[in-house]
C-alpha cells in the first residue's frame, strides 16, 4: 500500500486538496443541472420527453449539457456559449492583424478574456431566447400567465447559470485538477452514461433492440477506446542537431535531440469546437423551427439541420478538418519553431537551414490530415450507430463518437497533470512508464 498510487494521491495534501476541491465544483455542477428555471413545470417536460424520447435535437443538447437541457435547469446552456464565443474571436484574431498586436501587447491576455466573457452574455441572450421559443412548443410547460415577464426572467436565470458554469470551470483549472471547461464537459458525458446504459437494457428486454447487435456495438465502443488512446499517443520525431559554440568560459550544445510531433497535435479540440460551433446555430433554427408561428423556411432549416441527417453530419466533418488545422498552426506554428532552432544553432539533418520552416510545415500537414480525418470518422459514428442498429439518439450519442474521443481525451490529460505532481513529490505516478504528456485541452 506504501507504493500505491491511488494511496499517495490522497497522502500528498496539495494533490489531495485540489482533487477535492474539483469534486466539490462538480457536485454543485451536477445540482444546478437538476434546478428548473423559473416559470417551467418539471412534470409536464418529464412527460414531453418521455413520449418523445428519439427527439434528436434534445439529445443533442443535452449530450453537453449532462441532462440539463431537458431539465430546463439555470445550467442548460454548459460551456457551449463560452467555447462558441472563443472560436469566433480566435478567428477574428486571424483575419483582422490590429486585434492580433492588441492581444500580443502587455495585458493583452487579459482583454481577450474580458472580450471572451462580454462576448458569452450575447451570446448566452440569444440563445437563453430561443430557448423560451422552445419552452412555447411543450404543452403544459410554461406557467407564468405573463409571457413577456417569463422571458425575461428565462433569459436572465439562463445567462447567470451558463456564466456562473465558465466561473466554475476557471475555479477548476486555477485550484483543481485538469482542464475545468473541459472536465465539466467530461462530467456531464459521465452523468448521462448510467441512465444510457438502464435505457439500453431496457429496450433490449422488451426486444425494441437487438440484443446482437448491442453486443456489437458494445465490442466497437472498447475497439475505439483502444484506438483512440494509440492514435493520442502516436507521434513523429523530427530530429535536430546543435552545434557546439562558446559562449564565455562555457561551450553549449553540440548535441542531438528531437522535437516530437503528435499525429493528432491538437487533441479532441477540434471535435469540442465543431459541436459547440454548430450548437449555437442549431439551437436557435431548431428552438424557431418548432413554434407554430414561424416561417416555414426557418421549419424546413431546422429540419434540413438534424443531428442524425447527412447536411449536418457533413458539416460536421468539414469543421472538425478545419479546426484541426486552425489550432495545430495557432499551437505549433512552424515559422516560430524553425525560428527557435536557427537562433540557438540547431539544424533537421538533410534539410537545409532556410527550408526548415518549409520541412515541417510540411510534415505537421501530412501528420494532420489523416488525424482529423480519423476524428471526424468517429464523430460521426453516433449517427451511423442509429441508422444501422435503430439505437435511440441518447444511446447512440454516448455509446460511440465524440463522446468517446472527449472522455478519454479529458481523461487522459487529468491523468498527466496527476502524474506530473505525484512526480514532483516524489511519488510512484499512475502507470509504470510515466509517459503521459499533458495536451492542455
């Protein structure tokens, strides 16, 4: 037991605090998923979804959200809004250079995030609306006889629980263990997995599913698993060469190293950001779309948008491609790195000096394509699932896909960053190698 892992991290006062203090956050997480807003009758949603349990739509949200969202809970919205605002500043970044040099002067940090955050309550506004929108279309659901009086009170019990989420997040990062964001997405995907698998046993005993092809489904989603951690843990070794120089009394390098370079360099960032990037946009075309007194063109978008349909599916592929691309050059931008090697006298063995940049711009593209490409193919797997073996959308959400890269993406990452401190107390880590790398989801 001296030697134990699990042991030492609760031995080690710093490690055990901060683990702590992270499952604190996620139980008042998992409360304010379970709090309806103001103005809704519990009852009449559980009775809605019940009778519309394939709603692809609500699956969808809740997915992110742990349940939240067909709870109509003060935290129904998660971090979705946050992370959307982020990639559209992120880009904004890139397409206009005055904003790139404000961010990069002194302080420049912290205006971005204050942008991020003035930037999440607009974005919270529009869709804690539709949200309302929505809420008109469930019989029953809404009980406050003053109907401007609900939306008001909705969008602003919404937008306080979506920010207080992003609030609880940053805690988790700045005190706790792992990304915060991204372990609260990982929290909510966790949640919904025990109802999934009830739900999935159930229809198996009342012969709604195939009891084969689950067992089928269930071997495809350890597979992935296997893969999915190979593929987190491949990476190419670009070797570098520096030379020997004199500096003072002191010679330096002269040595032989490499730069590692991961198949997938950015993670499952790229899958959180497409869905969060389509999240906005559904929501509010879906939350439109089922009120009678919209236009039909709204109706019909909403329709043509459906999670479970090719457009979607679509879209999501090619968004995941690109965001893999756009945060592999925002992370691992190759003029700085040939930049870094030429200024402290290093060189790539057979390329020359002034084609470095060229030489690894190169290989993170070879390196990139078939990563997102692998990533897109397991997003889109949920769908795949429902359409060959008639799964439900909340079975099939969970069982394959994204949440699959996000849970061992997640897990993988928190892993490292225990690893790093039971490291440094000098501690056995949690598995015999200790190779584990921090990704910073």
């Amino acid at each position: 037991m001296a030697n134990n892992p699990v042991v030492n991290m609760f031995r080690i006062k710093e490690l055990r605090n901060r683990l702590l203090f992270t499952l604190s956050i996620l139980a008042i997480f998992r409360l304010g998923c379970a709090l309806t807003i103001p103005g809704i009758d519990a009852g009449a949603l559980v009775t809605f979804f019940k009778q519309n349990s394939g709603n692809s739509f609500a699956s969808y949200m809740d997915f992110f959200a742990g349940g939240a969202f067909s709870n109509f809970s003060v935290f129904m919205l998660g971090v979705m809004p946050y992370i959307s605002t982020q990639i559209i500043l992120q880009l904004a970044l890139i397409i206009f250079p005055s904003l790139k040099r404000i961010v990069q002067e002194d302080g420049g940090q912290r205006k971005f995030a204050a942008w991020t955050r003035i930037g999440t309550v607009g974005v919270c506004l529009i869709q804690s609306l539709a949200v309302t929108v929505y809420a008109k279309s469930i019989p029953n659901a809404m009980i406050m006889e003053n109907e401007l009086a609900f939306k008001l009170l909705a969008m602003l019990t919404v937008t306080t629980g979506a920010m207080i989420t992003v609030w609880l997040g940053d805690q988790i990062t700045a005190r706790g263990i792992g990304n915060g964001i991204s372990i609260l997405i990982f929290a909510g995907i966790v949640a919904r997995l025990p109802h999934a698998v009830i739900d999935l046993v159930k229809r198996v005993q009342s012969h709604e599913i195939n009891a084969v092809a689950v067992i089928v489904v269930v071997l495809m989603f350890f597979g992935i698993i296997a893969l999915v951690v190979y593929e987190q843990s491949g990476e190419r070794k670009i070797p570098v060469h520096y030379a020997k120089r004199v500096v003072g009394r002191k010679m330096y390098g002269g040595q032989s190293t490499y730069i590692p370079f991961k198949i997938n360099p950015s993670g499952v960032i790229p899958v959180i950001f497409a869905s969060s990037f389509l999240t906005f946009p559904l929501q509010v075309i879906s939350s439109f779309g089922a009120s009678n007194s919209t236009a039909s063109w709204v109706s019909k978008l909403s329709v043509w948008l459906d999670p479970k349909g090719i457009p979607y599916n679509v879209l999501l592929v090619i968004l995941i491609v690109f965001f893999a691309y756009f945060y592999t050059q925002v992370t691992l931008n190759p003029t700085e790195i040939a930049k870094n090697i030429r200024e402290n006298g290093g060189s790539i063995p057979g390329i020359r000096t002034d084609k470095t940049e060229e030489y690894m711009q190169k290989v993170l593209n070879r390196l990139v394509l078939p990563g997102s490409l692998y990533l897109a193919a397991i997003a889109v797997l949920p769908t795949l699932i429902q359409i060959l073996f008639k799964f439900p959308p909340s079975i099939a959400m969970l069982m394959g896909g994204t949440s699959l890269l996000i849970l061992v993406g997640v897990d993988l990452d928190t892993m490292s960053q225990v690893e790093a401190l039971l490291k440094m107390h000098h501690s056995e880590g949690l598995v015999k190698k200790g190779k584990l790398r921090s990704r910073n989801l």
